[in-house]
C-alpha cells in the first residue's frame, strides 16, 4: 500500500503543479480577449488567430484543470445524500463512482480522441478560417486533459482504498484560494 500511496501523492503533485501553472493562462485569456476587443472594436482591427487563440486557452484551461479540480473535490455533485453521509460512506461512493464511471469514461475519451490529434498531426491541420491557427495543439488537449483526469481519479480510488483499510488519513481538500 505504502508504494501505491506514493503512486497518488506522485499523481497529485503533478496535477498540483499543472493547476497551479494554469492560473496563469487564465490571466493570459483574459490579456489576450481585451487586446483582440481593443483592436477589432477601437482600432478595427480583426484576426480569427486572436479569437481562437482565446478558444485554445480556453480549452487548455477546462481541460488540463479537470484533475486539479478532482483532487481539490472541486467538482459539482449532488451533495443532498454525500453531504450527510459519513465519511466512510463517502469515501465508497467516490470509490464506486470513479471505478464504474470516471475510469471508464476518461479511458474511453483517451481512445476516441487519440486518432483525432494524430490525424490532425499528420496532417498538419490548420483551421479553415482566414488567418487561423494550427489545430494539433488544441486536438492534443484532450487525450491529455483526460489522461491528467484519469490519472488524478486513480490516485483517488488509491487513496479511498487506503482508508477503507485504515492505512489513511482522508482529507478532502478543497480549491486553492490564495489571498
């Protein structure tokens, strides 16, 4: 157990740090959307690349920021029956929904979007707008977002089972707000 639990500390150091660097991005989409309005609003300027440089971050954003928000149990759920269950309880039903459902789901998108970046690859794709950018990039987005999610789902049935077996402590962070 104590090298699968490295396993899971090893996984959420990794989340850790690309959400951490995500803040980042975010300031950048929003840099970047005042400059593309200034210019196509103030100064009549337009460029299809500043719009789907917006999309691209955008995705980046949502999509390598899933597992950081799994590991800080950031995301929605129905807390009405979670909520007022022990935490034992509690720790079955991450444990349960991440093995029949989030495993499953981002093994599934891994397989299905892999062909697409690939393709998008090989080909050297490009957006069919006027102007517009390389599309491999925003197609590797997803194999990888799924795959930090996936990986970040594993060290969370790693730790649920660790508890269940009294070798862990359970924590249940939640998102990082620094002042």
């Amino acid at each position: 157990m104590k090298i699968l639990l490295a396993i899971a500390r090893a996984i959420d150091a990794v989340n850790e740090r690309v959400g951490r660097g995500l803040r980042w991005l975010v300031l950048v989409v929003a840099l970047v959307s005042a400059a593309n309005a200034v210019a196509r609003y103030g100064l009549n300027l337009s460029s299809n690349a500043w719009l789907e440089i917006q999309w691209y971050l955008f995705g980046a954003i949502f999509l390598l920021g899933a597992g950081y928000t799994l590991k800080h149990n950031g995301h929605v759920r129905v807390d009405v029956l979670y909520g007022r269950a022990s935490p034992r309880r509690q720790a079955w039903i991450d444990l349960v929904g991440a093995v029949l459902f989030l495993l499953p789901l981002c093994g599934l998108m891994l397989w299905l979007s892999w062909p697409g970046f690939a393709e998008s690859w090989r080909l050297g794709e490009t957006s069919p707008d006027a102007g517009g950018l390389i599309r491999w990039p925003v197609r590797l987005l997803i194999p990888l977002g799924f795959a930090l999610l996936g990986l970040q789902g594993l060290a969370e049935v790693i730790k649920r089972i660790a508890f269940l077996r009294g070798a862990f402590e359970l924590t249940l962070e939640r998102p990082v707000v620094e002042e």
